[in-house]
C-alpha cells in the first residue's frame, strides 16, 4: 500500500520543522502546499502553490493535483491559521473575529471537505489539524482567537465520526507555545537566561513533527483526540 502525505502550510515557521522531520521517513510521495517554497532536492516532493484558502474554488484547485486510488492511504497535517489577541472582548474589533474565523476555522473546514473527498475514493487517511490550548482554556485577550480554535476542535471531533463511513480518522494537536522566531521575539523583557529558561520548556517544530507522524502510524485506532501540547521537559 502506498503512503502519502500532505503537508498544509510546509514552509511557515512550525511547517518547516515539520516538513523536515516527514521528509525523513517512509512516505512514499509528499504534496507540500504553500504561498512559497524552499528547494527540496527530492523526486518524490511535489510543491503546490496556494491562494488563499479560505476560498472554496483555491481549496479545490489544491486538490485536484493528488490522484485518489484505492491502493493508497492519505495522510494530512495542516498547520494553517493565524493570531489575534491582546484585547478585551470590549475592546475587539468584529472585523478581527471574521479574520480568525476564516484563518482557523473556514480554511481547515475546506481542507477537511476535499480530504474527506480523496479519502472516500481511497483506501483509508488521516488528518491532523493544528488546534491551540486556548480553544480547550480560555484565556484573556485571546478570545476571537480561541473561539476560532473551539470551534475547530468541535469540527475535528464530528469529523472522526462522520470518518467512519470512509475509513478517515481525524484529530488535532492543541500546542500552548510553540518554540519559533515570532513567539522568541513577543517574550517579554527580561535577562537571556530567564528567556533560555522558558524557551526550554516551549515545544519544538521537530517535536510536533515526530508526534504527529507516529500518530499516523496508528492511524485507524486513533480518532476524535485533541492532544494538549503543554507541559515539556528535555530528557537529556
């Protein structure tokens, strides 16, 4: 049976690290979509370019360049959403609440659509979505954000059963803090070592990228989960 992996958002600052860690086992062919590209010197790598995705007709288009066939199971992770926060309810703006509706919420919506689709003319798939701890604890100011990130998981979770009728297993990974240059840059002021200390204790790209391929590996008996990604400690 052939294995094949697609990778939404392949060449932001957690697809990066992502991508690096899938690239290294057995898949036999990988479709990594993005609105740019590295260069991969690999045979079996396809690169997509996308528009934006919470259009229906660019989600489609995307689609459309992996053949389903009954002699392959598909496997997706998608890291695609945005942020919004640091202000009261009160204080938000509506067209911030659109945005995070659309960047975390629609896109993955769409995503999950035409996935759902390959799968059901496949073997069998499973899809990862990257969710946040703040759509399972609220949070202050992070509000139109972590209502995008709830709602998410509430699309996972009726995914996985709906997934039965196709053979599709569906979950997400909700991360508190993921260890990347943007997240360093909004540390508050404080001395280097302070910021070593807590950047310790922030879950690396790569990492994500080894839990979420062996998840895949036992696909079919993993379903419905939302993973919190929170409390990390080095073991060497």
């Amino acid at each position: 049976m052939n294995k094949e992996i697609l990778i939404f958002g392949s060449s932001g600052a957690l697809g990066n690290g992502v991508t690096d860690v899938f690239l290294k086992k057995k898949y036999n062919k990988f479709y990594l979509f993005d609105f740019k590209h590295k260069d991969i010197p690999n045979t079996n790598v396809e690169q997509i370019i996308i528009s934006d995705l919470s259009e229906e007709e660019n989600v489609k288009k995307a689609f459309s360049r992996v053949t389903p066939s009954k002699e392959k199971v598909f496997y997706l992770f998608s890291t695609i959403g945005g942020f919004a926060g640091g202000k009261k309810v009160w204080k938000t703006e509506s067209s911030s609440f659109d945005r995070m509706i659309n960047m975390n919420l629609k896109t993955s919506f769409l995503i999950a659509k035409y996935f759902s689709i390959l799968v059901s003319k496949s073997h069998s798939g499973s899809i990862c979505f990257t969710s946040a701890f703040t759509g399972l604890v609220a949070e202050s100011g992070k509000a139109v954000y972590g209502t995008s990130k709830a709602a998410l998981i509430h699309l996972v979770k009726t995914l996985a059963e709906e997934g039965k009728e196709i053979r599709l297993s569906a979950n997400a990974i909700a991360p508190f803090i993921i260890d990347t240059p943007a997240n360093r840059e909004w540390m508050p002021a404080s001395t280097n070592s302070e910021k070593d200390s807590v950047f310790e204790n922030w879950i690396k790209p790569a990492e994500i990228g080894e839990f979420v391929n062996s998840m895949f590996q036992s696909y079919n008996i993993l379903s419905g989960n939302i993973f919190q990604l929170k409390n990390r400690f080095n073991v060497y």
